[in-house]
C-alpha cells in the first residue's frame, strides 16, 4: 500500500511538473496577450504614445486598433526590444522606471505585466497576426446592477471569448472608465461610489468595448412611495424608475406654472396677461390638454420649431444667401403647419436636388460643401452618429471603423453645384455665395480615401445595412433606409431631440450620441416613444401632445427631500434659461414693444427670423441683434443641437441690468407703462398687470405691499419711473429669465 502511495505521489509530482513546464513555455501572444498590456498601461491612450503625433519618438495606434503597425513601432531600432539581451529592452525598463520615463511608472518587475513582456521578447519577440485567435465577444457580469446604502462597492468580472472557443477571465487585463465622478473604479474592476446616483462603467478589452450601468441607492430609512397617478405610459416608466431609486417625484406644477411652461416649450411665446389669467381662473379639468392642442395649432407653433430646425440644418446667410435662407425658413415653417411627417421631411432633405431657390430642401446640400461633411451631418442628425472620430481612427467609443467612414462619405460624392449667378463682393472669398445655385448629380467620383488615394466603395452604414444597388438612384435608397421602419434607431433619434425640446435633458444625452457606451437613462421609455412617433406617422404634435399631456412633464420644479439631487431622472421639472429668442421677444412683449432687426425690418419676434446674419455677420447691428448674439442664438456653423450656448455668463447679467436693450424697452415713449399710467388703473391695479404680464401670475402679499410703497414713495412724475424700477426688477428675476 505504501509502494502505490509513493509510486502516485511521485506520478503527481512529475505531472504537475510537466504542466508548469508547459505553462512557462506557452507561446505568448501579441494580439492577445501584450496588446492588452499596452492599453492597460494607458500607453495607447491620446493622453500618449496613442496620440497623433506619438510620445518620445514612439508613436501607437489608438486604442490599439492597429497591432501590426503598433509591433512595427516597438521593433523599430533596437533598444525598445532588444532580443539579444531582453530585460534591458526599454519597453521593460522605461515603464519600471529602471531608467527615465515621462509617463511614470506602469508596472513593477513583480508584476504578470512585465512578466508575460520579458517572455515574449525572450520567445523572440514575433507578431502572431492570422495565428492568433479573434476575440469574438466580451461580457461583463453582472450587467446591470442595483446597490443599497451601505453597500458601496461591486466587483466586476471580465470574460473574453475568442473565435477557437476559448473563455477567458480578462478582468485583470481590461481598462475601465465611469461616465461621471459619482465613483471610482480601481484597474482590478472594483466599483466604489462616492455617494448615491447612476453610473456607466464602459470596460474595454482589445477590439470590445461594453457598457454597465451601476445604481447606488441611498439609505432611506422609512421611505414610503407617495403613489403618483400616472397618466400615461411616460409616466408609468419614469415613476417605476424612481420608485426603485427610492426617490418621489415632485407635486405637479400650479395652472399659473403650467400656462407659462406650456407656451414657452410648445410656441416659444409667453402668454398675455389676459391669456394667463383666463387660463388660471378655468374651472374645467381638461384644460391643460385643451391648451396644448390650441398652441398646436397657433402660427408661432411652426415658427418656432422652424427656428429649431434652421439651427440643425445649418440656415445662415454666408454660403445659403439671403433669398435661400428665407425658402429654406419658409419650407420648414410650410412643414411643420401642414403637420409634414418628420420621415416626409428627412426624406425631401436627402433627395433634394435641383434650384435651392425653387426647391428650397436642395439647400441641404448646399450648406454642406464636401462629402465628409454631408456624411457626418446625416448620421448625427438622423442615426444619432458622432463619426468625425473614425475619420482619422477607428472610432474609440462607438463601433464606426475608418472602412465605414470613408464608405458612407463616398455615398455622397457626386454632389456638385452650377451656380447660376454669384455677386459677393468679397471675390476673394470662397465661402461666401450670393446667387441662385442648382444641386446636381454628377457621374465623376473625386473623392478618395486618403489612406488608399483612391475612391471607396459607397455603402450605408454599418454591416447589417442594405447593399446599395447601383441602377437605382443612391439617395433614393439612403432615404429609405433612414426613414424606413425596419430602422428603429431613427424614430429614437428624433423622439429623443423632441423629448430634450420639452424636457430639457435627453433621454440619450447628448441628444444626438446615440453609442452603446452612452445608454440611455430609460431606456424602455425610449423605445415606446420610438414605437408611439412610427406607429402615428412621425408626427410631431402627436409625441408633443403625448410628453406635455404627462404627469412627469407637468412636474413641479420644487424638490423634496428624496429628489434634490437628481438631475436625470426627471423626478422633478427642470429649470433652464430661455433661449436667446424667445427671451428677447418675452422682454418686448412685456413691455409691449416690438424687436427690430437689421437684415429683416419686416419681422418683429425673434423667433421667427428665418436667418442669423444680423447676430453675426453684420458690422453695425442692431442692438436687439447684439443680444441675441450674447445670449446663445448659435451661428449655424455645425449639425449640432449643443451649437445653440444657454449657458449664463456676466456678459449677460450686464446686458440685462444695464444694457441697451432693456433700457431702451424701459424707457419707450408709449410702452406699456405709459398705458397703465394713461388710463384709470389704480397702483395695485397697474402692479397686478406688471406681474401677470412678466411672470404670469399675479404678486404675493410680501411683494405687493413692499412695491405699492415704493410707488407711493414716488408721487406725481415719479410714478413711472418706480414703475420703470418695478419691471427691470421683474425682467431680471428668476421667474422671468428661466423656464420653469
């Protein structure tokens, strides 16, 4: 018995050594073993040896999207690999810090690191390109995840499988990045949030990158649901959202809040003061649904998502002109008064050719002068696709490769232009056209790709994409695979910029980087929207009506305990400053006056001018001109609703305490004041007025008492100008300047 003991003890013994040894002899891998360690060095970053320009001499692809290219750099010269004598390679010492390293240290000489490195150079250093296997997917477990207070942490693990079967546990190996500062995530994987709220962890490993939202709940103890009656399916999923999060929604907002927001989201206008208080004084409990389809049907409701359009298509007067800018206006306005479909007007866009006088969509094409610049406005516009990024690389964060980049450019050549007449004074400036233009097709291809010098092959985008047939017209076959029904992630796209509009936050945000390492925030919502703005024919007052008809649009801006904090789960309104036009026509119309812009004398309201020149391109504007240009009317450079800036800068607290537009406003013969003072209103009276016309509601007793005295401080001809003291003050208050 003690013989077989000792002859399978040392069986085991010999075995377990012939397994090591065979261990320590397997082939390192460069595809899949070392170019790992390349990115979890960061060595491959932009920050790095992956910028354009490389670090030090030593130049990488990005992201480590070109091994073979990046083998070529580490073997260049021999001191970063030296075979003859490999611990002294420099790819070993430098990130060690055995000798001079900007980057710092990487790795110690302990690490598997170095040690998979050292016996891949002493296996002689070799790129296993076509023997090595393909990673094939990458998994992150778990998924998706929900934590509560106290637990703070979550370990996740990396699996790769590759194209030969193999799994592999890769959670050392792979990088990590958080879409926020809410957490830290250790290179190991570990999760700690810093305090509670939602999180994306995008993990990357070679050529895979996937996208894991982690929650953290706060402790709430005795949290009780206050039980929100939905209205409809919006509100069901926002509400089991916050449920879950153990977060309340607010109280819906006053009649006197709603008729505000609704006018200044829907039609860009504010109510009248006999508007506002009629709608507040209705009894009927219909009335925010009834309101809502009456601002529907208003002018100013096609006027105002004109202008949002306009901004989107890039309509200004230095390249469009005057006459096309006011064509393309007037077809977007026709558009959105008919109740076009947002498929209808996608698709006239992008087959539109011919006089972008006579038909004005053909300007389009016009704004866009080359074809990487058609490619990259479509796919943000109408796929929610940021592809400048795989222009130069594969793109880090989305699937595009560079292939599909230049493929999807090359749909767009052929495009040229025959300029009918051009009578810019500028000769000199190319970019400037004054005259009619026609959009035509043309069979000559001149655009190539710059890495082959020669033209590519046109193809949609993506591999599951439609193969173009070259008998029939290209944007023909473009627009209906855009706008067809089997492309889900349109509808999303354009419900989710609707739903920005309204909300003030995109499902999706950015509004138009639609990636998977950029989910959305409900995403469910998302897709019913998608699935109700298909299935009623892309209509734009129908998803209006259904977002203002909900509970969670209606929201109170007001927080609660639970809710303070949240900024992206629409637990609450959000409070935003009015854009650029509709607060200077809100300033005009309080004070009864109307705006006055240089390039169109015949419009008064800002929101319906149909170009951009005045704000930018003239030498001497008006100052109603200047003030849109400070705050945020963008100059429709770019295919991009982040153009537009409402952000709030001292610049613009100048203008509004003591600009010239508002003091000009102010201090007009005629304006409302001087009709309050002219007719037989009492100080409270006149006072009411001034409030229900700013803000539309009427002051409090606090207010009303301290500003009947400062009237009353100020007799005979000093009346107006302590009326003139009461609506700057109203003009510069909160409640005036954001939409809330």
């Amino acid at each position: 018995m003690e013989s077989h003991f000792r002859v399978y003890w040392c069986l085991g013994i010999l075995l377990l050594s012939s397994y090591l040894t065979s261990a320590q002899e397997t082939t390192v891998s460069f595809r899949n073993d070392i170019m790992p360690i390349l990115s979890r060095g960061g060595c491959n970053t932009g920050g790095c040896h992956g910028h354009r320009d490389g670090k030090g001499e030593l130049r990488f692809s990005l992201w480590g999207e070109k091994p073979g290219e990046d083998h070529k750099a580490l073997l260049e010269g021999a001191r970063r690999v030296k075979l003859s004598s490999p611990a002294a390679s420099w790819i070993l010492r430098k990130p060690t810090l055995q000798m001079k390293h900007e980057g710092k240290e990487r790795f110690n000489l302990e690490s598997p690191e170095y040690s998979l490195l050292l016996r891949w150079i002493e296996q002689g250093a070799v790129d296993d390109y076509g023997g090595a296997a393909r990673l094939r997917s990458l998994q992150v477990t778990p998924d998706s995840a929900i934590l509560s207070e106290p637990q703070r942490s979550l370990q996740l693990k990396v699996w790769a499988t590759f194209e030969d079967g193999e799994r592999r546990d890769v959670t050392y190996w792979a990088t990590y990045s958080l879409s926020n500062l809410l957490a830290e995530i250790d290179p190991k994987g570990k999760v700690t949030f810093l305090k509670p709220g939602e999180t994306t962890v995008l993990t990357r490993y070679l050529n895979e990158h996937v996208s894991t939202r982690i929650t953290l709940l706060p402790e709430r103890p005795g949290f009780a649901w206050n039980d929100p009656v939905p209205v409809n399916y919006i509100d069901e999923h926002i509400f089991a959202k916050l449920r879950r999060l153990r977060m309340n929604p607010s109280g819906l907002c006053d009649d006197a809040t709603f008729v505000r927001r609704a006018f200044l989201d829907i039609i860009g206008t504010l109510p009248t003061a006999a508007e506002a208080r009629s709608f507040v004084a209705d009894p009927a409990k219909d009335k925010r649904e009834t309101l809502i389809k009456q601002l529907l049907l208003r002018p100013e409701y096609s006027q105002f998502w004109a202008l949002k359009w306009s901004d989107l298509l890039r309509n200004e007067e230095k390249v469009l002109d005057r006459t096309g800018v006011e064509a393309f206006h007037g077809w977007m306005r026709e558009s959105f008064d008919k109740g076009k479909g947002i498929d209808q007007f996608v698709r006239e866009l992008l087959t539109a050719r011919g006089s972008t006088y006579n038909n004005p969509p053909a300007n389009y094409y016009r704004a866009l002068r080359n074809p990487t610049d058609r490619s990259e406005a479509t796919a943000q516009l109408f796929l929610g696709a940021r592809l400048r990024c795989a222009k130069c690389h594969n793109h880090p964060f989305d699937r595009w490769t560079q292939d599909e980049y230049y493929k999807f450019a090359a749909l767009f050549d052929g495009i040229d232009y025959k300029v009918i007449e051009n009578k810019r004074r500028d000769k000199f400036d190319k970019n400037t056209f004054v005259g009619e233009q026609e959009v035509q097709l043309v069979p000559e291809r001149k655009f190539k790709d710059p890495r082959s010098k020669k033209p590519p092959e046109p193809g949609l985008l993506g591999s599951e994409a439609v193969a173009l047939n070259a008998e029939q017209d290209r944007f023909e076959q473009l627009a209906d695979w855009i706008t067809g029904p089997s492309n889900t992630l349109f509808a999303m796209v354009q419900v989710n910029r609707i739903w920005y509009n309204l909300m003030g936050r995109g499902l999706v945000n950015p509004v138009d980087d639609f990636r998977p390492t950029n989910p959305a925030s409900h995403p469910r919502l998302l897709r019913a929207l998608a699935r109700d703005f298909s299935d009623h024919g892309y209509d734009l007052r129908h998803i209006i009506l259904r977002i203002t008809s909900s509970r969670s649009y209606q929201l109170s801006t007001e927080t609660n305990s639970t809710n303070v904090r949240d900024s992206e789960n629409y637990a609450r309104a959000s409070m935003t400053r009015l854009p650029a036009e509709v607060l200077l026509d809100a300033a005009h119309s309080t004070l009864g006056q109307s705006g006055k812009f240089k390039q169109y004398k015949n419009i008064k309201r800002a929101i319906a001018l149909p170009g951009v020149k005045g704000a930018f391109l003239e030498n001497n504007p008006h100052h109603d001109d200047r003030f849109l240009h400070l705050f945020g009317k963008p100059p429709r450079l770019l295919n991009s609703d982040a153009e537009r800036l409402n952000e709030i800068s001292l610049a613009q607290a100048f203008e509004m305490t003591s600009g010239e537009t508002l003091s000009h406003l102010i201090q007009a013969k005629g304006n409302l004041l001087d009709q309050l003072l002219s007719g037989k209103l009492t100080d409270k009276e006149i006072l009411a007025e001034l409030y229900w016309t700013a803000i539309n509601r009427p002051p409090t007793t606090e207010e009303q008492e301290g500003l009947l005295q400062h009237i009353a401080d100020r007799p005979g001809s000093g009346r107006r100008g302590a009326l003139e003291d009461i609506s700057w003050a109203l003009l510069n208050s909160k409640e005036f300047l954001f939409r809330h």
